[in-house]
C-alpha cells in the first residue's frame, strides 16, 4: 500500500475474551501496544510511514492475555497524480462494412512527462466492455470487425503505477456489404465518325442488381501519336457517380474506345463494357501569327505557330511565300518541334505568307486559310546597278577598256546617287591571292574607261551605288587580259661606254608606268668576234678587248612564262686592256747567291686597285729536261720585289701579270737576267755522322748547301790524317786505320759542268779515331714485321760490329705503351748478355708501337752504343677471353667460381661485363663489370635452377673509352646444372645417401618416432654430427623408431633441400612384398592373411600389429624397400596354421 492511507485490520473473537490489546512493529523500532481493552474485531489504522508494518491481536479474559499470529503489510511512497484523459480521440471513420477496418488515433494527455502506455476498450452489439489492447504508440488499427451493429471505443491513458484515465467514448456502425455490380447497360456515343476537333456524349444505365451508391471507372483506349506505336490505355474518371459524360475535342486520328466499369462502395467491381467511335478528315488550323505586317527591304520578319494542345499525331510544317505572282516554298517540311522562323525579306512590295502542315499518313490542313501579308518598302542598302557591261572582254598589254551600267530601278539623275567602283586583279605574284582594292571613289557618272592594262589574267570589276550614308549591293562584270610578249622597256642604257678589261657594265632600264607584273630578268651579252650569247651579270668582270654588245630580257614570274622581245633593243660598249708598263731588272747578269730587283709601272691611265702575279721561268736541274715555270709572287701591291739569292745557273724569264680584285688578270710583260758563275757557292753544313769512330770503321758524312741552291752536284772527300798535313782524296766506306783526329774537307761541283767547283779547303770537320769498344753498335737491326695484330710475335735479328773481332754479348731493351691511359711509356732490360744475334718477342697483347733497342757488350763488360727498331701492334678487335673449366657436373643450389683472362702475357687496362644465358631463356643477363686494374676476374654464382646455362664475358679497351672490345660469341662457357636430388636410405643399420660433388658437407638430422610419426605432427629433429663430406651412417645401435634426413651444403650458408625421409628401427624384421605405397606412418598396422581362416568376417577379417613391440614390429622404410624392389610380401603370423608363411594380401595402417 502507499504512505498516507488506512489499512484494515480484522480477525475473530475466541470464546471468552473479554477485550482484545493490538500491537505493532514499524519499521526500525520495536514492539509498541497502540490499543487496549479493544472489544471490537476490527480496526482502521492510518499509516505514514514507508516500510514493513507487523501487526498482531492479544485475546484477554480475566486469567490473561494470548497472542495470535502476525501479519504484515509493505507502505510504500505514493504515486504522483495520474494522467488526464489523452485527447483528441478519434475513430477514422463512423460506418464500416462486415470484415473492415477502422483507426483509432488520439494524442497523449498534456501536461504530462511520466512514463505512459494506452489501454483499449471496446463493447461490442449487446456485450460488455472489455479491455482489447495495450499499446505504446497513440494509434491502432482494429482490422476484421464481422459483428454488423453498433461498436463503441475508449482510450485509456495509463502510468508506470496502472492509475488510469479515460476518454470520451465512439461508436462505430458496422453495416452488411452490398453485392458486386452487374455490367452497365444502355452504353452509347452521341456519333461514331467524328472530325478533328469534335466532341461525343456517352451515356448509360445503372446495373439492374444495385440500389445502393455505385461508381463509375470510365476508361479510354486511343491509337498511340505515331504509327508504329502502341495504342494509348488510360483511366480517364475514377469513382464517377454520374450516368452521362462528354469528351470534348478529339484530336487523336483513328477509332477510340470508351469502357465503363461500375463499383459498389466496397469497390468490388463489375465486367467492362466498351463502346467506339472514330476520328478522322481534315486537319486543325494551326495557329499562324508574324511579328511584323509592313518592313523595309531587306529586313527580317518572324513567323510563329502552334498545334492545338489536344492534337498530338506527329507533323511537318511548310511555309511558302507569294511574291510578284509566284508562289514558292521558302522552308520545309519542318519538325513538329520547329514552331518559329525568321525570314529575310527581299522583293519589294506585299508579299503573302501560307502554313501548311500535314502529318504522317498525308493528311493536311488547308493552307489558304493561313494566308498573312507582309509588305517591304524598298532600301539602298539592298539596290544593285543594272545593265552593267565592259566594251571588250579579252585584250593585250596596253589596251583600254570601256565600263557602262544603269542605275537601279526606281532611281533616277535627281536621286543623288554616286558609284563605289571596286576592281580585283592577279597578284603581281606568283601564289598570293589577288589584289581588291577601291578604284573609283563616289563616280558620279555611268561610264569609265580603265587603261592602259598591264595585269596579265582576269580583272574583276565592281559597281556597288551609294547615296550620302549607305551603299547597295555589288554587281560584277570581267575582262581578260592575255598576251604572248611583254611590252617593251621604255628605257635600257649602260651607265659606262668603256671600262678597263677585268671591270664590268652597269644598266638603268625602265618598264612602262603601269606594268607592275613580277618578273625575272636576265643580261645577255654578245663579245667581240663572238655570235653566240652568253649570259652576263650586272659589273660582272669581262676581260677580252673591244665592243659587246647587250641586251635586257625581262619574263613574267607566272604560268605560262612570256617574255619581252630583247633581241630588238640592244645596247654596246666597249672593254680597254691592263697591262704594265717598263718592266725592268737592275742587272742583266749575275753570280752564284747575287740578287737582283724587279720593277714596273702601273698601267697608263688605270686607277683602280690592282695586284701583280710574278712568275719565274728557269733552267731545269736536270739535263735534258724541259725549263720549268711556276708562280713566284701572288697578289704583290708594289711595283717593285727582289729576287734572290740566285742559284740555277742559266738565263731566268720574269712575266708580271696585273689582276683584279676578283682574281682576274690582264696582259703579261716579260723581261730576264742571266746567272753565269765559276765557282760554286760553299756548303752551310758540313758534319760528320759521329764525332769518334772505332779503329779501322768507315766514316760518313752529313752536309746541306744554301736554301735555295738546286743544282745536281758531285761532291769529293779531302783529307789530312793524324800528324800529316798532306791533303789526299778521301774514298767513302773506306776504315780509318790511325789512331788520333782526321780533318775532312768537302768540294762541290757541277754535274753538267765539272770545272765549275766550290772551293777546296773552305769547308772542314774533324772526327777522333780510337779503340774504345763504347763505340761499337750493331749492325743491320731488323724486326720481322712492322705491323702486327694481338698474339702475334716477332724476329729480331742483327749482326755483330764487323770492325769488332772478338766475341760480344747484347743487351736488349723494351720500351712500350703503358697498359694504362695517360701514364708515360715502360722501358726495361729484356735480355742481358744474351749470346745469339736473333730473337723471337711473342706472343704480344701491348697495343701501339714497342721499339727495341740493342746494345753490343765485349766479354770483360764494355758496352758499346744503342741501336733501335719498333713494331706496331693494332687491332679492330681484342684477343678471345676463356673461362677456367668448371667441374664436370653442376648442381641447382651450388656455387661455382666463374674465372677468367685473356692470356697470361695480356695485360691491357680493360672492363670485363660478364653475362648469362638462364636456362629457356634467349635474352642475356648481365652479371657484373669489372675493372682489370682494380678487380679480379672471378664471380661467384649459384644455379638456381636446372637447365642449361651459358656464360659469356667481354673485354673492352679502357685506353680507347671502350672502342675495342673482344667477340662476346667467343667466349660460350656452357655448364648444365642437374636438379640435386638426395635419396637416403638404409640397408643392415647402415644409412646412405647421394654423393655429389664439390660439396662442403652434409647434414643428418633423427627424429623420434617411437610414438608415431605422421604426415600432421611437427617432429623433434635433431643434427647428428657427421665428418667432413661423408656419405653414409650406422644406425644399427640406434634403438626405437627412428626417421632420418638429410641435405647437401655448398658452404655454411647454401644448401639444398632435404631428401626424402626414411624410418628405420634396427630391431624390426625384414619383410619382402609388394605393398601399396604409404604417405603416413603409424605404429599400428593392420595385415590381411590370404586363405586365413582364422580371422572372419565376424571376428575382424585382420591382424593388427604394434610396431612399437619387439615381436613383430615392421617399420615404415622396410615396407617401402619391399614395395620399391617389387618383391613378393609374405609374413608369419601366430595363426591358425602356425609356422606358415603366408602371403599378405592387404596391409594397413591405424591412426
């Protein structure tokens, strides 16, 4: 109960009490007597206080007091006030048909922020009320209410505590459904054949089987806007009450039908009845309408349509115009959508405008009946002249041209017209577009005359007339200017009569005032004694003396080329010739090294800069021979050179020849001077070819005479030997036998002339004669060849000094390029005190020149001098580089060392690329570059996979930035790497696998399977320590079921796969058979005996064996072995035929 209310107590009164005493216990206090001596049985007790109030009665007579038992009730805070009634209540409608549905809605009370849900009440025809729902929200759909009569609602607005208010109450007036309709009957249209635009009246009656309300779906189906569409299916009325209705203005061409459908109040409807009628004839006017009636000439008119709204077939549009008693279309057939047009009006006067549409199946409106009149005011801007001619249509250069034309209709002289006169002509130049330009200027008059022409081609001219603001339209007429010559030149004279030979002429010429035509022109030239004509630039020099005669020829640039007549106007002058004057030398004869000058005058009466060529003609040094003449001095200034020191003896020629500044020149001059000397000039070195010679060794001499000195001379050796001044005739290749200085002198004399000679003692040098042996050299030092390619070699050979008799030793010296760009040469001692006279150096790889030097020892250490040879070696290519072999089988997950080089003496500056060919593959892949100075050549790979693989390296010459390089091809390495396949197994304990070579170690891994090993569980393997590349194992000590593999390593890091996985047990016993192949190993195995007749179906049919237990324990290889050498498998088994091998005939294994 809640705080603030009374709680009843009552109980019974036992036989004898006298009054009762009432007790309570409230809450968190203790027992309390709130009434005595009580002689009712009831008690109303007003409780304010939240908590378990305990109340019990004492019975009391006159011998004392019993309890009786207690009871209790819970007081608790009371509830806020409750809610007021929701508002607003509602029902959707007031009368539903059997089987309907009604809503109920409402609003929550206001005022209200408490928790609420809504309680329905309804009494149903002659029932009570009763509560039909709880709901949250404020509405509800009572649906299938069947009981016909009257139903009544109240909402409930209800808190968290069930305090409950209530609503005003609704009823509701369930009613029996009527019957479905019948069809309509009497259904008929006003008229069946209707034009377009017209209206029908339908009409009907009411379903005999209804008295009731009906409706009316009234439908219609019409043919679609188009042909080739679908007709047209709408409900045109829905729930239409009346029996009669009209459909105003049809516009859709065809048979249209109407369908009526009745419905009761329910809308359950009856069968469809249809009836027809059909449109068709003449089409609508269109409405037509222009924005302008009256315009001036040339001015735009806009023209507007439109279709009725109703009439939707597909349609074009065609307007004409009437104009001056013609009718013509001036747009169409245009789309239906086209609804505009703006029109350009130029005829002057009223013109008539007519619409005309028809649609697609031809028929049209009547076109008459949209006649509008536009009428345009004549403008100049739209006037043209008439009548306009030209006198001639073709002339020729220089002819005249007559223009006439008319004034426009409706002008006259007092209108104040002028002409605009346009004229458009070729393009004096050939490709550009022609020229228009305005000629004549508000022309007053109706005539003109053009002239004269000079404009090859056709001449447009325009007459445009124009009053004080604007001008008309333009009106044409042409002519055709044509011709085979060009005119004559009005001018053509030469600027100079006379020149000097070597200068040219220069022109004036002029064309007629009015030929401006492109043209190339041309000078010809006829010389003197000459009658052909050769072609002649302006100044260009002419050389030979006397009259030329020129002409000018002048052609027009475009096609087809004509040209003037240039043959009839000539024009002459003449050329003077250039030639020094008082050509001269200052002595007419002279000695052996005299000098003579050379001089001349300029030409009388030239002024011009002008230079002189000298040629000389002499004797030849030859006897027999013709004189030889040649160019002494080019393009001198002066008039005057010196010549000399002279040697050739005879009679010199001197010609001078002035030229122009373009290297023309004119008439020689000759003049000479003689050279008739008797002793020869002396020689200006005189030298011996050493200054010490080895006793008994011939000496030679060097000696040059002057510069200039040509002459063929024999040439005598005089000499004194040591202490003698006595002067002998020395003869050459003769030893010289005294120790001690030999002077030598050195006379000269003619060949042609023997006693014409130099002088005998003006020319000397010494040399010293001794037995020292450091002026020995060898003799005759030759190399077998001189040019040579890369592995070649050479043969060097020579001869001991012939003055030398004893015996001698060489030492010979290298000197070559340096292998490396920009550092100096290498020169070394090759051979010392080397014995023979003949060597062979080879094979050579140093590119470039390699001199050898040799130098000749005696046998007690004196060397004499060094005597050189050189040989060149050069290349397109360098030499082939091989690889190191590789071992004879490779294997995928090996390492091999690639090693290569070229030759142990090539020791060039090179870059090697190395590259290889991966196995089905075509292209090259590079591996590395390395640097010969810097790197080794080796590489480390591993083959990845199996297949063939071909390695190749190139070598290119780091001295030539990479320009020579040696043949990729040559170099295959081909190696075939086979897939690493290591198979383990066991035979007697012992385990063994694949040996493969180059290989670092193994390793061997076990695995305890004493539990079973399968295919799912993660195995314990462990490394058995193996020594060094063994191939094999004991594992009969081993004890328990053991599985073992094992891998191949290249080096600590590199290894191949591990092999397939063997399990051995020593102390299990051989079986032989042939099996099915096992994947999974486990330790129990069941075995099928063929004939058994101990194990049946009833008992198994199997044997089952634990592998795990020594008697009869069979492990996983050995089954394999027995499978892989497809032996026969029997096995013995504790049957029923005891000590029998039986063969197996299924075996299986257990998980």
């Amino acid at each position: 109960m809640y705080r603030g209310n009374t709680v009843t107590l009552s109980w019974s009164r036992p036989s004898g009490t006298q009054y009762f005493n009432l007790w309570v216990l409230k809450p968190g206090d203790t027992w309390l007597k709130f009434r005595g001596g009580y002689t009712s049985t009831s008690f109303n007790r007003y409780i304010n206080k939240n908590g378990t109030h305990t109340f019990y009665v004492e019975a009391c007579d006159a011998s004392g007091c019993s309890a009786s038992g207690s009871a209790s009730v819970s007081v608790s805070e009371p509830p806020p006030p409750g809610p007021s009634a929701v508002r607003g209540f509602s029902l959707s409608t007031s009368q539903i048909y059997t089987g309907g549905s009604v809503m109920l809605q409402w609003q929550p009370p206001s005022s209200y922020s408490g928790s609420l849900y809504y309680r329905l009440r309804t009494k149903k025809p002659g029932g009570n009320w009763f509560v039909f729902r709880d709901v949250s929200s404020p509405n509800f759909l009572r649906s299938g209410i069947n009981l016909a009569g009257t139903h009544y609602f109240q909402v409930q607005a209800c808190d968290s505590w069930n305090q409950c208010s209530y609503s005003s109450v609704h009823s509701l007036s369930v009613l029996s459904p009527p019957p479905v309709p019948d069809a309509v009957a009497g259904l008929s249209v006003s008229k069946t054949q209707l034009n377009y635009g017209d209206s029908v009246k339908i009409s009907w009656r009411k379903p005999g089987n209804i008295s009731d309300t009906t409706y009316y779906d009234v439908y219609i189906t019409k043919p679609g806007a188009q042909p080739g569409l679908p007709d047209e299916h709408f409900l045109w009325h829905d729930n239409f009450r009346a029996t009669e209705l009209t459909r105003n203005e049809i516009y859709r061409r065809g048979a249209t039908k109407v369908g009526i459908v009745p419905c009761n109040v329910l809308n359950q409807c009856g069968p469809l009845r249809e009836v027809s009628f059909t449109v068709g004839g003449t089409l609508p006017q269109p409405t037509f309408t222009r924005n302008k009636s009256v315009i001036r000439q040339g001015e735009q008119v806009t023209f507007n349509w439109s279709l009725h709204p109703y009439y939707k077939d597909t349609v074009g549009y065609t307007l004409y115009q009437h104009s001056q008693g013609t009718t013509r279309k001036i747009a169409g057939p245009l789309a239906a959508t086209v609804q505009s047009l703006t029109h350009t009006l130029n005829e002057v006067g009223s013109s008539t405008f007519y619409l005309e549409m028809c649609n697609t199946y031809g028929e049209c409106n009547n076109k008459s009946l949209t006649a509008l009149t536009v009428r345009a005011t004549p403008v100049i801007t739209h006037a043209a002249v008439a009548q306009l001619a030209v006198n001639k249509s073709d002339i020729t250069y220089g002819e005249h041209v007559a223009l006439s034309w008319q004034r426009p209709a409706g002008y006259d002289e007092n209108s104040g017209l002028v002409f605009d006169v346009y004229v458009t002509k070729p393009s004096p130049n050939p490709g550009e577009a022609d020229i228009r330009f305005l000629w004549r200027d508000n022309h007053p008059s109706l005539t003109l005359t053009r002239g004269p022409n000079y404009r090859r081609g056709t001449i447009k001219v325009e007459v445009v007339p124009c009053l004080a603001e604007q001008c008309g339209l333009s009106r044409s007429v042409s002519y055709t200017l044509s011709g085979n010559t060009l005119p004559a030149a009005t001018q053509f004279t030469v600027k100079q009569n006379t020149v000097f030979a070597g200068n040219g002429f220069d022109f004036n010429w002029q064309f007629p005032e009015f030929f401006q035509e492109a043209v190339t022109t041309q000078l010809w030239v006829k010389a003197p004694e000459q009658t052909a004509l050769q072609k002649y630039q302006v100044n260009a020099p002419l050389h030979a003396p006397g009259q030329y005669t020129f002409y000018l020829q002048y052609c027009d640039q475009k096609a087809p080329t004509i040209c003037n007549d240039y043959l009839s106007h000539p024009v002459t002058a003449t050329v003077k010739p250039i030639k020094v004057t008082n050509l001269r030398v200052d002595k007419t004869n002279i000695n052996y090294g005299d000098s003579v000058t050379i001089s001349w005058d300029k030409p009388n009466g030239y002024t011009g800069a002008l230079t002189y060529d000298v040629y000389i003609t002499k004797p030849s040094s030859e006897p027999g021979q013709p004189d030889q003449r040649f160019l002494w001095q080019r393009a001198l200034t002066d008039t005057q050179v010196v010549r000399g020191p002279n040697y050739r003896r005879g009679q010199i020629g001197v010609e001078v020849h002035p030229c122009l500044p373009d290297g023309s020149c004119g008439e020689v001059t000759t003049t000479q001077y003689t050279l008739n000397g008797t002793t020869l000039p002396d020689a200006i070195q005189f030298t011996s070819e050493k200054p010490e010679y080895y006793l008994n060794e011939s000496v030679s001499f060097n000696w040059q005479m002057p510069e200039f000195f040509k002459e063929p001379i024999t040439a005598k050796l005089w000499m004194t030997s040591p202490g003698s001044q006595t002067i002998s005739l020395y003869t050459p290749g003769t030893g010289l036998t005294q120790k001690g200085t030999y002077t030598f002198y050195l006379q000269t004399c003619l060949t042609n002339y023997s006693t014409v000679c130099s002088k005998q003692r003006s020319t000397a040098t010494s040399v010293v004669v001794s037995d020292n042996a450091t002026l020995l050299k060898v003799e005759d030092l030759t190399v077998s060849a001189s040019d040579i390619v890369y592995g070649e070699s050479v043969t060097l050979s020579w001869k001991k000094p012939s003055v030398y008799q004893q015996d001698m030793v060489y030492d010979v010296y290298i000197t070559k390029p340096s292998q490396y760009a920009g550092e100096p040469e290498q020169r070394f001692l090759w051979q010392d005190n080397y014995t023979g006279t003949s060597l062979e150096r080879g094979p050579n790889f140093r590119r470039g020149t390699i001199k050898v030097e040799v130098q000749p020892c005696t046998l007690s250490g004196q060397c004499g001098q060094l005597t050189e040879v050189a040989f060149q070696l050069t290349d397109s290519h360098l030499p082939t580089v091989t690889f190191e072999p590789l071992p004879e089988r490779v294997f995928t997950h090996q390492t091999v060392t690639l090693q290569w080089q070229i030759h142990e003496f090539f020791q060039e500056h090179v870059s090697y690329t190395l590259y290889v060919k991966l196995p089905g593959q075509q292209q090259l892949t590079m591996l590395g570059e390395f640097d010969s100075r810097t790197e080794k050549s080796r590489f480390q790979y591993q083959f990845t996979d199996a297949g063939e693989y071909i390695f190749s390296v190139q070598a290119c010459d780091k001295k030539t930035n990479g320009a020579i390089c040696s043949i990729l091809e040559s170099s295959e390495l081909v190696a075939n790497a086979e897939p690493l396949r290591l198979t383990l197994s066991v035979e007697n304990g012992n385990l063994q696998w694949t040996d493969v070579a180059q290989i670092s170690h193994y390793l061997l891994e076990v695995a305890d399977c004493t539990q079973g090993c399968t295919n799912g569980k993660v195995l314990n393997w462990q490394n058995i320590p193996l020594s060094g590349a063994q191939t094999h194992y004991d594992a009969s000590k081993v004890t328990g079921l053991s599985a073992y593999r094992v891998k191949a390593c290249f080096s600590d890091t590199i290894c191949s796969g591990w092999s397939n996985q063997v399990l051995h047990d020593p102390n299990a016993r051989l079986l032989t058979g042939k099996i099915a192949e096992f994947n999974t190993i486990s330790s129990l195995v069941r075995i099928r005996i063929k004939g058994d007749t101990c194990k049946r179906t009833e008992n198994g049919r199997f044997w089952t064996l634990d592998l795990l237990t020594p008697a009869g324990s069979v492990t996983y290889n050995l089954l394999k072995t027995a499978h892989t050498q497809d032996r026969a498998l029997v096995f013995s088994l504790p049957t029923c035929q005891t000590d029998k091998d039986q063969p197996i005939i299924e075996l299986y294994q257990d998980y």
